[in-house]
C-alpha cells in the first residue's frame, strides 16, 4: 500500500501540462496548473479517513508559493459532493520539505473540523486553481506570465501515519516501520473495543 494519490479522475489542465505528475509519492516533478483549472485525484489501495485528532490527515506537496499563487482543496467520496477544506498555503500549517529542493514544502490539514463521518473514505480530492491573474502581463516576468497557477507535486493520504517535521527519512527505509506501527495502532484500537 503507497499513501500517495493513484488515480487521475478528472483533468482540466491545458493539454500542455502533464497531469500524471501529480500521482505517486513527492518526487520534484509538478504538475503546473493554469489559473483556474481544476483537477482531482484519488486513492484506491489506500483511505483517505478523518483520524478524530487534530493529527493531519491529508497531505499536498508542493514548491514555494508566490503571493498570488493559492489553490481550494475539497474532498468527496463519491466524486460528486465536495466538503470544502480551505486554500493552500494560507488555511493550513505548511512545513518544508527539503527532500529535493530547500523551496519545496506540504500542507499539513487535518480534516477532522470539517465534521466528517469516520467511517466514510473521502477518496477523491479536488484542487483548484485560485490564483489572480496579473492585471497587466508585461509588469511580470515572461516565465510568470506563462504558468501562473500553483505547482502541486502530490498528494498524500495518511491518517495513521504521525507526521515527523524534524526528520524526513528517505521513504523506501520508512515503509517497514510505518507498516509496524500501523498495525500497533490497529491492535491496541481492538483492544480498546
Ligand atoms: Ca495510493
Ligand atoms: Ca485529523
Ligand atoms: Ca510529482
């Protein structure tokens, strides 16, 4: 099981754009949206489920913003009702993510305020494009005026998994120990029954 986005459901991107880029674990290869496009992912060999705490839930990999550059996130589980979550970078905590770049960083949300039920997978996530488009391309640089949408990298989905922003081991050494404590969490929750 990989917590990372696994299907590319819809895509509104400019044809130019290569909207894979966005599935798989974080890897420095972004998909560049245009301002308004939309596009969702979803997870089928792993859930994207409310972990009743405030630990993150939901995880977006991207590079760093320009001030103008943001994008709405919503969740569904039918790929029909959307739960909005709120705006990347501003509504979430966002940590670095030096992995590949020390301008690379993930938007930590939790999605437990948003009352959800715990017992539904919210397996689709939706990302739009919300950024302002220049009021006059020639007071910005030709590379902005191009592409100025955000920059997402991907999409994780991870709620048993406890987030650790001081040390970012490389993933393929982290897959047996999550796995371990995963299934720690899953016996002492049956325990508890
Ligand atoms: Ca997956
Ligand atoms: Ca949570
Ligand atoms: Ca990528």
């Amino acid at each position: 099981m990989d917590p990372f986005a696994d299907n590319l459901v819809i895509s509104g991107l400019n044809p130019s754009a290569t909207p894979s880029l966005i599935m798989g674990q974080p890897d420095g290869m972004t998909v560049d949206f245009n301002v308004g496009d939309s596009m969702v992912v979803e997870f089928t060999d792993n859930m994207l489920i409310p972990s009743s705490t405030t630990a993150p839930d939901l995880l977006i990999y991207f590079p760093m913003m320009s001030p103008e550059q943001a994008a709405m996130v919503e969740i569904s589980s039918d790929n029909e009702n959307w739960i909005p979550l709120g705006m990347i970078p501003v509504d979430f905590a966002v940590s670095p993510y030096p992995a590949f770049s020390s301008s690379s960083y993930r938007a930590l949300i939790d999605i437990d305020f948003a009352n959800l039920d715990p017992e539904i997978n919210y397996k689709f996530v939706r990302i739009s494009d919300m950024s302002i488009l220049p009021t006059s391309v020639t007071q910005v640089s030709p590379a902005y005026s191009v592409m100025p949408g955000v920059m997402i990298d991907a999409v994780e989905a991870n709620p048993m998994h406890p987030v650790n922003t001081e040390e970012i081991p490389e993933f393929p050494t982290v897959a047996l120990p999550v796995a371990a404590i995963i299934g720690i969490a899953f016996f002492f929750q049956h325990r508890k029954e």
